[in-house]
C-alpha cells in the first residue's frame, strides 16, 4: 500500500464516519419529540374531556359564548365559558394550578355554535403548543350536543 492510497483511505473513511455522526447527532437531538408530541395530545385530549363534560347550556340561563362576569375556571358551569381560554404560560388543572411538567405546553380553546351531520351543537376546538418546538401545534376538535 502506497502512501497516497493510504490518504485516500483515510479522507474517505474521515468523511463516513463525519456523515454517520452528523446524523447520530440528528436522532440525538430530537430523540424525545415523540414524548412531547404524545403529551401535548394528552393535554389536548384532558382540556377537551372537561369542556365536553359540562353542561351544555348556562345552567342560569345566560346568552352568549364566554365567561360570565367574575367567572373563573374552576366556576365554569357550562360549554361556552370556555370559549376564548388561553393558557399561555403552561397547562393548569382546573383550579388554576400549574402542572408540574407541562409549564412549557400553551393551550387555546374556542367553542362555536354549529351543526353536524343536520343537529346542533357546539364546536369545541382545543389547540396545544409547545415553547421549545415552534412546529408542534396540536389541535383537537370534539363536539357538546343538546340532549
């Protein structure tokens, strides 16, 4: 083996093991969006649970989609209170209470009057994001009927 043969062998040997490592870095460095994928829908999918498990229409007959005057999260007796929710600075419980783990997950909810397949109800659409992933928005639709 010559000399030349020799640097040639190790230019190109260089340069594999330079493109195996540019991608082990890749699968490094994104190795755990798939769990953070699979919270966000978790927040999505518990947001959409208690919204859909309130009532449909205000109990004290009030008209329109959002909060009554003074209401909180934890007072929200029907649908719409929810309309317009945005927690912007992590998922909370009910309460307002941070979640350990998920201060980093925004969540937005609107809820709107429609029809589906001919019968009325209300559109609930949850969407979740994440700070340190600009590409991950979660949205989850579900639907509150009257009956």
């Amino acid at each position: 083996m010559t000399l030349v043969e020799l640097i040639v062998a190790i230019v190109v040997i260089s340069i594999a093991v330079a493109g195996v490592l540019a991608a082990l870095n890749q699968a490094t460095r994104h190795g755990a969006d798939p769990m953070v994928w699979e919270q966000a829908v978790a927040v999505a999918q518990s947001y959409l649970e208690e919204i859909t498990l309130a009532a449909y229409a205000d109990p004290d007959g009030e008209t329109g989609c959002g909060p009554e005057t003074g209401e909180t999260r934890a007072t929200y007796d029907d649908v719409c209170d929810y309309n317009g929710l945005n927690d912007a600075s992590g998922a909370v419980d009910r309460n307002g209470n941070a979640i350990t783990g998920l201060e980093a997950y925004n969540v937005q909810v609107s809820v709107a009057d429609g029809t589906l397949n001919g019968v009325t109800g209300r559109r609930i659409e949850v969407t979740v994001t994440h700070d340190a992933l600009p590409d991950l928005q979660i949205r989850i639709a579900g639907w509150r009927m009257n009956y």
